[in-house]
C-alpha cells in the first residue's frame, strides 16, 4: 500500500523558512516509521536529514516529532497511526534544528552534564567494596534504562511554552539515580543543592508528559517527586535538628 508521509524541511544554509514535502511509500502496516524515512533517503531524496543508528530503541537518536507526539522512528509502526492520512513527521520540539529532522542537542547534554552525571569518588570506605542489596538497588533501576533520546524534553509543556531554562526531566532522573543511590549517599546533600537551584527541580509541575513519551516507559514524573519528596525530607530533617539544638 502507499502512505504519505507529510516531512518537516529545513536548511539554514539555503531555506529562510521550513516547509514540508509530501512524500508516498509504498509500506506494510507493520513497517516502522524509521523504515519509511529510510525508504525516502535512498529511494527518492537522499538530502532528507535525519539520525539513527541502532534501529531498535537502544540508542536514542532517532526521536522525532510523530503527528504531534515524541516518539523514536524505529519503535513507531506505521499502523500505529491512521495511515489513510498523510502522517506528519516533524524534529523533536525545543530543539534548534540542524537541518530536516536533525536537531542540535547540545543543550540537553549541557544540561545532564550539569548535574554531575557520575559518581563521584568519596574517602567514604575507599577501597572497600560497596554492598548494595537488591531492595537499595530497585530505588533507582526505573532511571537506568534511559537513553537519552530527548523525547521527554520535547513532549514537556515546561520546556516548550514557560521555562526555556528548566533543567528538564532526563537530567532530573539522572540525578534521582545518584541522590537515591545507596554507594553514593555522602553526596546527596550537593546533588540536592543542585536540584533545588532555580530552572531546577521545582520547575517540574507534573503535567507527565515525560511518562506518557517515553520510549523506554520510565516513571519519569514519579522519579522527579520523589527527588521534590527528598528535599523536602531533608529540609524538615534541618528544622528538627536546628528546634533541638535550641
Ligand atoms: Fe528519553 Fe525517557 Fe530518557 Fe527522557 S527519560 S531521555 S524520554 S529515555
Ligand atoms: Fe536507535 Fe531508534 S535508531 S533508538
């Protein structure tokens, strides 16, 4: 059968402003999205941009913008959507576009380095190995199957439409992961520090977006109240401290 697939252009070299091009191919219903973008490429525009490596939901860059919603090509059936209409594929959102499908994504990374995305070494136990039981690693393993892709970024109304600064939801699991990490407990307080700065942790207002697209179904949104709930854990902690001290 032929689909349509309706596909956002965009050159800064040589276009002032984007445009789309309609494109028909020839595709089963079972066939992916990625499959179709491929068809396109080495078919009928081999100019059309777009990234992908591994096809298969592990490495996270070929999320795009489906009929108005982050999702990775390579995971998206064309069944999945009403295939007697043209199909709208379009770059994630927030984004600087790069050319065609392909976005900059500088300013994720900016931010996921920004958190201190690594464990940092203590004097804590140094040279001892660190036992952690299967309950303490469950705390965080939701926020280990991220692969960055950016999809959250770009389906979180935050980012989009009211913060442009906002650390966003991938570098706050990130940090989730390490502040309820039992190896890496001495650094929490710094992390927390990091979460609670402005365009932080409480930017977030739970429109859960980010759970709805992620590719990978991590509980994003709980993962980012459950950090809200640590700070606030931790402040109360302060006040009791300081109210015995006195
Ligand atoms: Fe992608 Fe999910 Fe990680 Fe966000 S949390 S970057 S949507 S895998
Ligand atoms: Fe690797 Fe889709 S191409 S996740």
């Amino acid at each position: 059968m032929n689909v349509s697939l309706k596909v956002y252009r965009f050159n800064p070299e040589t276009d002032k402003e984007p445009h789309y091009d309609v494109f028909a191919v020839e595709a089963e219903p079972n066939d992916r999205i990625l499959d179709c973008l491929n068809k396109i490429r080495w078919q009928q525009d081999s100019t059309l941009s777009f990234r992908m490596s591994c096809a298969h939901g592990i490495c996270g860059s070929d999320g795009l913008t489906i009929n108005s919603q982050s999702a990775l090509a390579c995971q998206k059936l064309v069944k999945d959507y009403d295939f007697t209409k043209e199909i709208l594929i379009e770059p994630l959102k927030y984004f600087r576009v790069v050319k065609d499908l392909m976005i900059d994504l500088n300013s994720f990374f900016e931010r996921i380095k920004s958190i201190t995305p690594q464990a940092v070494q203590t004097t804590v136990n140094l040279g001892k190995e660190r036992i952690q039981s299967i309950r303490e690693r469950s705390r965080f393993d939701d926020a280990l199957k991220c692969i960055l892709c950016g999809c959250c970024y770009s389906a979180c109304p935050v980012m989009t439409e009211q913060d442009q600064e906002f650390i966003g939801p991938a570098a706050i699991l990130r940090e989730q992961r390490y502040i309820f990490d039992s190896r890496t407990e001495d650094d929490t307080k710094e992390r927390l520090q990091i979460m609670k700065k402005s365009h932080g942790v409480w930017g977030c207002k739970s429109y859960y977006m980010c759970t709805v697209v992620c590719p990978k179904k991590i509980k994003v949104t709980e993962a980012i109240l459950k950090t809200k709930k640590k700070i606030i854990q931790e402040q109360q902690s302060k006040i009791q401290q300081q109210a015995g001290e006195n």
